[in-house]
C-alpha cells in the first residue's frame, strides 16, 4: 500500500513560468495572521494601529533574512557547495529561532526610534507570534521536513491522524515522525494559554512576551530532540541549547524586573507616547 503514496505538490500553482510553493503561501498567511491579531490587540489598547504596520513593515522582511542566515550559517557544509541554494527559501531552510533573533532586534531599534517601550510591543505582539509559528509549521509538512525519526504506519494511525498527515508522512519509503505537528499544537495551546494568562494572571509589562519565550522554548527543546534534521553545533542541538537559554534568560529577566524596576501590570499599564494621527 505504502508504495502507491504519493507526496502532496509542494507547488500551490504557477504564475507564468514561475511556482508558486505552498511553503510560502503559508508563510504569508501565519504573517496576515499575525499581524491582525496585533492589530485587534493594538487597537483595543487604543494604539495607533500604523506604529504597528510600520514595525511589520521592517521587522518581516528582516525577520527572515535572519532566519535564513541562521539556518545557512549552521548547515554552511552543504551551501558554500551550492551558493545558488541560500536565496531559494521556498526549498525550505529558515529557522525559527533566527526570525525571532530578527524580528526582537528590530522592534528593540525600532521602540527606540519611536520612543515607545518596547516591552509594551513584545506583550501585544506574543500572542500573534506563537499562532503565527503554529501555522508556519504547516509549510514545513508540505516539504516533508522538520519530522523525526522512522516510525510504522501503526503507530501514526493509533495518534488517530487524518489519512492526508499519515501518507505525507510517507517519505522515501519510509513513515516518520510529524514532529512539525507536535510543535504546531504546541503552539496552538501556548496560545490559548497567554490568551487566558493576560486576563487571570497579575503580569507586569514585558511578562507576556517573557511567558511566551519560555512556553515555546521549554516544548521547542523537547521536539527538537526527536527531531532528524536539527541544526548542529558539534554534538550539541543548536535549537536545544538556545532553548535552554532562553527559558533561564526569561526566568531571569522576570525576577530582576520585578525585584529592582516594578514594572507596571499588564491590564493597568498605559501605553507610552505613541506618534498621533493629525
């Protein structure tokens, strides 16, 4: 039965002599996702929405040009070989991690310029990134990539998975592991979770995006270790290590924040000065 599988096409469909992948096509998706969500949650905290287009504006192309470097720079063995591959994207091949690197840098630049905090952005933006990572997943499971190790069409069938998930599953002749799924739920409950934390849960400025940074780490180090194509560093997960940072970073920045700057709460906090329409 296995042998008869065929892959989903990678390709959504052609614009003259040009393909267009379905990796991108939900790319962009997870990005308008992402930025209503923030631009709901902007203007319900009576924000003016254009800081936020303006931040997208230079934080998504940035975003993932670091994201591509970052995956470049940790599998350099294969593309000083084939210099042509770094700019094809739509093969696949950016990391998470990298744009989140890109998107934090330029929101930390870009609050200064705007003299905004950039806490308060981090805290309004948190929700929309973690569901915008659970969608972006799905671009990798039309590549057939980010899966884990050999496993039976038994033990796919018991997760109790549709048919279409199962046989993309299917690569090479043999079924893998649909770790991109695992994470894409992962996120999708990590979402629900800050949804519900900002409205029962004393934060203070900044802790919303904190909280988000350490949910997504602390199940990104458990995938990541079932995980067949991690980036490496030596023996050393690259993905696994930066996570394990990023949860102590986090846990850190809470407990100092709190103890020496008492920052605001989240549900009492003004937004700072933010440029007005005239």
């Amino acid at each position: 039965m296995g042998n008869s599988i065929q892959p989903l096409d990678p390709v959504a469909f052609q614009i003259g002599g040009i393909e267009v992948r379905w990796y991108g096509v939900i790319i962009a998706c997870a990005v308008i996702v992402a930025l209503l969500l923030a631009l709901w949650e902007a203007k319900k905290r009576g924000i003016d929405s254009e800081l936020f287009v303006d931040l997208l504006i230079w934080a998504i192309p940035i975003s993932i040009i670091c994201a591509r470097i970052y995956y470049v720079i940790f599998e350099w063995g294969y593309y000083k070989d084939n210099l042509s591959e770094i700019v094809k994207i739509w093969h696949g091949g950016i990391a998470i991690y990298g744009a989140l690197i890109g998107a934090v840098g330029t929101a930390i630049i870009f609050s200064r310029i705007k003299k905004v905090s950039f806490w308060q952005l981090a805290d309004i933006a948190a929700p929309s990134l973690i569901i915008a990572q659970a969608i972006g997943r799905w671009g990798n499971f039309m590549n057939q990539e980010a899966h884990g190790a050999a496993t039976t069409r038994t033990f796919l069938e018991n997760l109790h998975l549709p048919d279409f998930i199962i046989n993309q599953m299917y690569i090479d002749g043999t079924y893998y592991q649909p770790t991109f799924l695992y994470e894409s739920v992962w996120n999708v409950i990590g979402f629900i979770v800050l949804l519900i934390i900002r409205r029962v849960v004393k934060l203070r400025r900044g802790e919303l995006f904190l909280s988000y940074v350490i949910w997504y780490a602390f199940g990104r180090f458990f995938i990541e270790g079932m995980r067949t194509d991690s980036l490496m560093w030596g023996d050393i997960r690259v993905s696994q290590l930066l996570s394990l940072v990023l949860i102590a970073g986090s846990i850190g920045i809470i407990i100092y924040r709190r103890v020496k700057m008492n920052p605001p709460y989240y549900m009492e906090d003004k937004f700072g000065p933010v440029p007005q329409k005239k």
